[in-house]
C-alpha cells in the first residue's frame, strides 16, 4: 500500500488523470489525499469532479478536501452573491465545462459533492488541510477557524498544535525547486502546490505529489490541451 498526497488540480483534467493511471499506477489498495482546488482557472472542472467521482464509485480509496475555490463556487451557486467568485476569465472555463449559463444552474449533485468536502484531515504522522491554520489560536479554536483553514497564505508553524504530526498544504504555488529543497529537509509544513494550472510559468505548472512513506516526491508537468490564463 502506497500513500499519496497532491493538490490544487483546478480543473486539469489529462494532466490529473495521466497522473493517477500512468505515473502512480494507483491501487484499490492505495491511499490518494487531496487537498482541495478542484475546480476554476483551468479548462475541466466538471471533467475534474466526475473523475474523482468515478474513482470513488470503483473503489479506489481517495479522501478529499475542501479549497477555497471549491467554497467560493458552492457559495456562488448556493446564492449567496455578496461573495465574489473567481475573474470573469475563470468564471467562463468554469461555467463552460459544466455547459450552464451560470454557477447557480450546476446540477445538485456536484454541489452536494462539494457540501460533503471536510476542512481537514489526521492520518497516521501528517495533518491535513488546504491552506493553514492560525497557530496563534488555542488548539480547539485553531481546528474552527474555517476561512483561515482555506484561505490563509502564510503561518507560523507549530508541531506541538499537531501532536508532532507534520502539516501538508497547498493554496500557494510555490516553484519546484522549492518544494523539492523542503521534501529533501522533510521540513515540518510542507506546501505542496507547484501551481499546475498555470501553464505559462515553467517554475510552476507541475502537479506535485508526495508519497508519505517513502517521501518521494513526483512531479507531473501540465499537458492541458492549451486554454487562457494568465502569467503569474
């Protein structure tokens, strides 16, 4: 059994899945994390969620997360528009693989796939989540503070808030090279966004996944069929 941890696919589709069946091989008996971003910047988000789906429904054991991106498209669809969602650019990739004319016509089981998402997850020497949290909080209040959980961009990392687990992250893209160096260190908060979806940053537009046993980290370049986005 292998353990994998990977995040922030945005909607890349080939690159996700040519990951999951060529790189990994990936085995009912594997273990798969996400740590959220599903969905917007990139070209199939509909794509991406029925992918996950499907794996589920084959039996493959695959836990995932909730992003900010991920909230910010169920806020949207939900109706609660004092809430912005995503540029207009993203709004279009978006609503165009799901074939609606706007979020609030996303059919419901997607909607209720990303109600069911957790903010975070524990597993055997590692914490989970998609951004972070406020380490100046006490511990209680720290595992509440939702926004923070999805959307915070920096922290200041404190092992003892996780029972000597080490964190794993994604939210901010970060250059490979620096992801790499932090594996090598096995640092204790690692994020593990390499900014896949944008395709224009050589630095970036990699799919990072770490194999927690092992700590080898794979790194999947994007192969996208090309879609807009901007530069970072």
């Amino acid at each position: 059994m292998a353990r994998y941890v990977t995040t922030d696919i945005h909607g890349c589709l080939h690159t996700f899945r040519h990951l999951v069946e060529k790189v990994l091989a990936l085995r009912p008996q594997d273990e798969l994390y996400l740590l959220g971003d599903y969905v917007n910047k990139g070209p199939d988000s509909r794509g991406l969620l029925d992918y996950l789906m499907q794996l589920t429904a084959q039996g493959y054991q695959v836990q995932s997360l909730r992003g900010n991106h991920d909230q910010e498209l169920l806020d949207a669809a939900r109706g609660r528009t004092h809430l912005s969602w995503a540029s207009q650019a993203d709004r279009s990739l978006t609503l165009k693989s799901f074939g609606v004319p706007d979020c609030q016509a996303i059919p419901e089981p997607y909607l209720q796939w990303l109600e069911a998402l957790p903010y975070q997850l524990d597993i055997e020497g590692f914490t989970l989540v998609h951004a972070g949290f406020n380490f100046r909080l006490p511990p209680e209040k720290m595992r509440t503070d939702w926004h923070t959980m999805l959307n915070t961009k920096q922290f200041t990392f404190d092992a003892s808030r996780l029972q000597g687990r080490r964190l794993l992250h994604g939210h901010v893209p970060t250059p490979t090279a620096q992801v790499k160096q932090k594996v090598k260190l096995k640092a204790g908060a690692i994020g593990l966004d390499t900014g896949c979806v944008y395709r224009l940053n050589p630095e970036l537009s990699h799919l990072a996944v770490l194999e927690l046993d092992s700590f080898e980290l794979t790194l999947q370049p994007n192969i996208e069929p090309p879609y807009f986005i901007t530069q970072r």
